[in-house]
C-alpha cells in the first residue's frame, strides 16, 4: 500500500495541467464515494426500492417512485456525512477508515457538515413534498437514529448494535409508506428481515475488526470476545430468527409457496454458515458468513417480488 501511495505521488508530478486537473476531479469524486458510502446508500436505495414495489398496487407513478428513490439516496447520503463528521477522530484510529477523505486530511470537516446537512434537507424536502408525510418523517428518524443517537453510542455500550440496525431495516418500510401511505403488517414484516439480517452481517465484520473496534474505544461484544463463543452464538441465534421472519409473507399469504421453499433454502444457508462460524471461530468462517450474507439478501429480496402475490 505504501508502495502504491509513493508511485501515485510520482505519476502526478510527471503529468500535465490537464491530467492533473483531472486526477484531482477523479479524487473528489472517489472522496465523495467514500464520503456518501456510495455501496451502502446503494443498499439503502435496493431496499427501499423493494418495499415501494411490494406496497404498490395499480399502474406505476413513475414520479413517485423517482421522488422516493432520490429522496431516500439523499438522506442516505446525507446520514453517512454526518456520521464520519463525528467519527472522523475515531475513524483514524482504526486501518479499516483511516484512509476516508476526513481522517486522511483529503477534505475539511467543515466541508462535509454542510455535505451531509444539505443532503438531508433535500432528501426530507422532497420526501414531504412528492411522496407523503409520513415517508418524510420516517426518513427524518432514520438519519436522527443513525447520526445523532446511534454514532456516540457505540462507545457507550454494546447495545450500540442493536439500535444501528434500526436506521439500516427503516428504508423498506420507507419504500412501502411511500407506495401505501400508511403503515401495516407487510411494512413491518420488512423491517424486520432487514433488522434479523443485519445482525449476523454485522456480528461477522465486527469479529473480523474487533482489535481495532477496541482501539477505537467502541463498545462490542466481539471486543471482549476473542475466543468467539459469544460473538458465534449470537450470530447463530439471529441466523434462525431471520430465517423464522422471512417465511412470515408465504405464511400469511403475501407470497406464494415457490417464496416460501426459496426462503427457507437461503435461510438453512445462513443458519448452517453462522453454525460453522460458532464451530470453527477463526477469520475463514467468520469473512464466509458475511459474503454469505451479501448474497442472501438480492436473493431473498429478489425471490420475495418475483413470488409476491
């Protein structure tokens, strides 16, 4: 990496005004990314997208769908701001985040203050004028939890985790609220795969990093559990209750039983990769667990709309 860092330093003193003009456009983009968390406000966005598809019914409004899209990405994007504003002391303690554009000394904090407030500002703006109130709101909670509650609670407790959860499983009961107008059961069924799944993601990341969750001062299970045992329990027992919650649509009939069986098939995986992870407690089940987690939820949320009546 260090090698990396000296030839690129190298390479722009051999380039012209033009190339360097655009090597410097090309950095601000890629810090904006990282800024934005470009791969999890994309997350965001999918999940949002699938609950305003699930909650819609009668022909498409284009405008609305296009309204809540951009609203939530500018929310999401708007959160992620304000978080590595406050974290930016803590994110340079830890090689995962030192490298993001405020530890790293690439942008002024002051900068992304105003990136993230007028993000969000936009993104509720317009939530409340195009789709509905409520969406709005909710929107509103999402980054309230994330930014403002959840960020210093992480070296508070290690209930930290629980609560992060909430901000990441809001965004399809957003899409729903968008299409509906109101919130019910198919909402919440959302919501809660998106909170069920998140923990198992998150309990195999932070086993991975959890020397440098400790570094940082934040509060983890995994910080205090090198062995792994309760860090593999958890994961298992969060690993069978999302699987119990994403049978819930064919159950009660939101989906047909092709649903039903593709659930329980990606559930099983999730269950027996968590199982592994309890049995083995080393860096290889733990990284399989998580990849495992990525691929489950395009898959579980694709067969959810594919087999959705």
């Amino acid at each position: 990496m260090y090698d990396d860092d000296l030839f690129h330093h190298q390479s722009l003193h051999r380039m012209n005004g033009s190339d360097s003009i655009t090597v410097k456009q090309a950095g601000l983009l890629s810090d904006l990314s990282e800024l934005f968390k470009a791969r999890l406000s994309f997350l965001v966005l999918l999940t949002t997208l699938v609950g305003f598809l699930l909650g819609w019914h009668g022909p498409m409004d284009y405008t609305v769908l296009a309204a809540t899209l951009l609203g939530t990405a500018l929310s999401a994007c708007g959160a992620s701001a304000l978080n590595q504003w406050l974290e930016r002391d803590l994110d340079g303690l830890m090689r995962r985040t030192a490298d993001r554009p405020l530890p790293a000394g690439r942008m002024h904090p002051s900068d992304a203050l105003l990136f993230g407030l007028l993000c969000c500002g936009a993104g509720i703006a317009l939530l409340a004028l195009l789709v509905n109130p409520l969406t709005a709101i909710l929107s509103f909670l999402t980054i309230v939890i994330y930014a403002v509650i959840y960020t210093p609670m992480k070296r508070v407790s290690e209930l930290n985790t629980l609560l992060g959860a909430v901000p990441g499983a809001l965004p399809p009961l957003l899409g729903w609220t968008a299409a509906t107008g109101h919130l019910d059961v198919g909402g919440w069924i959302l919501f809660l795969i998106l909170w069920f799944w998140q923990m198992p993601h998150f309990l195999a990341i932070a086993w991975l990093y959890r020397d440098q969750y400790a570094a940082a001062g934040f509060k983890m299970i995994s910080t205090r559990d090198p062995e792994g045992w309760a860090t593999g329990w958890q994961a298992l027992i969060y690993s069978t209750a999302l699987t119990a919650i994403t049978l819930l649509p064919g159950l009660l009939g939101f989906a047909s039983p092709y649903y039903f069986f593709a659930a329980l098939a990606l559930g099983a995986a999730m269950v027996f990769l968590s199982a592994d992870f309890l049995r083995l407690r080393n860096p290889s089940a733990a990284r399989r667990l998580f990849f495992a987690s990525i691929i489950y939820l395009p898959l579980l949320l694709g067969a959810l709309i594919a087999f959705s009546r």
